[in-house]
C-alpha cells in the first residue's frame, strides 16, 4: 500500500519545503476522501470548498482543509462512523494519525481533526527539516443546516484507488464562495484567488443558492432580498472597494508556485473590478 503513496509523491516536482509540505498534506487529503468514501459519506454529504477545486478541477493552488455539505438537513448528524473508517484506511497505509472530533453541539458546521506526523517519515525529503519535527494537520468540516438550493454532481478520482465522490457542482460551490467574499468576517486571499479561477473557467454562479445563503447567513440575514446579477455587481464592486490588497496577496502567496506568484502584482481594485464585469 506504501508503495502507492511513493508513486504519488512522484507525481509532484516541488521547488522548497512550503511546496513540499502541501504535496504531503494533499496525499494524505485524498487518502482521508477515499475513506470517506468506504464509509459511505457521500451517500449523505458532498465535496465542496477550494480543496475539491484543486482535487477534482485541477485548479493550480494548494489547499488546506476539506468541506463539505450535507445533501439535506441533518440535526443529528455525528462524526464518528466516518472518522473510524479514515483511521482504518489510513492506518492501512501505514499512517498512525491521530483522529478528534471538534464538533460543538449548537453550531451547524461539524468539524474534526487529522494530525499526522508518520507520512513525514516516510520520504527522502529534500527541504524538510526534521529538528522542527511537525503535523500534517488536515481539518475537516460538513454543514449540517446547509442553504438550500445547491446542485450536486458525481466524479471519480483514482488515488489511493477507483472511487466515486459526491460534488456540489460548479455553479453552486461558486455561489458560495461569492456568499464568503460578501460575509465573511475576515480576509482571505485565498476567496479572491478562487473568484478569479472560476471567471476564468465561466463558471455561473448559481444566484437561487446565493440568495437563499446571503438571508440565512451574513449581513442581509433574514432579509427579502432578489439576487439578479445587476445586484450581485454592485454588491461585488463595493466589496472590492473595501480590500487591503497587500494583505490578500501575502495571504494567497504561500499556497502558489514561484511562476504564479508573479501574477499576484497585478491584484487591485481595477483587476478585479474588471473581473466582476465578467460575471454572466
């Protein structure tokens, strides 16, 4: 099973120890789905976030946690038979990693924990440097309560091996990932890197979902609102105004190759101005 795990780090041609650290942390990423998958998880959930951009899509940046949605409304949802299957199938591939629920009764986003430091062994690593010994941590998180609205689809991947994920389609994870540019509460590069991405693939962003996550969550909350593009525009535009350029940039810089990281001088309020007026 070991020997799956080399042939992958193969597939990577890494320039320093960041590059380095993501291939690790994305080998491990796609071990955790394919157990998921043997748990039967996507029967009830779907892939959706930056991570399955960069595992399903192929988008160029690295990622760091997995998200997920459940496909209807689930109060009672629970962790556990999911997380035993990931430490069953990653201890078959010879990972020893630490599992933890993290989940909180009264919030609707469900989350846990995978630390693992037994994959860093594993490697003749070029840029690791092991009097820093530290864990590949990999935070999962599932929305029990999601907005509704969302369009899902299926894809197949094949490392560790053959299977099948349930996705929120494109159109639906862009709407959402416009619902965290307007709401969240912080800055991440990483929002406006992915904004960008799907503009560039002309993704339409499905504006039922947007609407019903914007009144469920966020400053028009509970709210009448009617998303048409002319509103989702103005709305884009007068957040854009409000960006620290500089600080989205260092944000987004680490999860880059060097080659892409040159295009991160062009980020400001006329590059993506320009972007929104592309929006279909």
């Amino acid at each position: 099973m070991m020997e799956l795990l080399f042939q992958r780090m193969d597939t990577y041609t890494l320039a320093n120890k960041i590059e380095e650290e993501y291939a690790i942390r994305e080998i491990v990423q796609e071990i955790v789905l394919y157990a998921l998958f043997r748990g039967g998880f996507f029967k009830v959930a779907a892939f959706q976030g930056g991570t399955s951009l960069r595992i399903v899509h192929g988008m160029q940046r690295f990622s760091e946690d997995l998200d997920f949605i459940l496909q209807k409304p689930t109060p009672s949802f629970v962790w556990k038979p999911y997380l035993d299957s990931v430490i069953e199938v990653l201890e078959e591939y010879g990972l020893h990693c630490e599992v933890a629920d993290l989940s909180k009764e009264d919030n609707n986003v469900k989350k846990a924990m995978v630390k693992d430091s037994s994959i860093l062994e594993l490697f003749e690593l070029s840029f690791y440097d092991d009097s820093r010994p530290k864990k590949v941590k990999i935070k999962l998180e599932v929305d029990i309560n999601p907005p509704t609205g969302s369009c899902l689809s299926h894809s197949f991947l094949d490392f560790p091996l053959d299977y099948e994920i349930c996705c929120q389609d494109l159109p639906s994870n862009f709407a959402l990932k416009i619902h965290a540019l307007l709401c969240r509460g912080y800055l991440k590069g990483r929002d406006w890197f992915d904004f960008n991405w799907y503009i560039k693939q002309e993704v339409v962003p499905n504006l039922q979902l947007l609407q019903s996550a914007l009144m469920q969550n966020g400053p028009w909350e509970k709210q009448k609102i009617t998303v048409t593009n002319d509103w989702l525009k103005q709305a884009m535009q007068d957040k854009i105004s409000s960006i620290d350029w500089d600080y989205a940039r260092g944000d987004i810089e680490k999860f880059l190759s060097k080659t892409q990281q040159e295009s991160l001088a062009l980020w400001g309020e006329q590059f993506f101005l320009s972007k929104v007026n592309s929006l279909k």
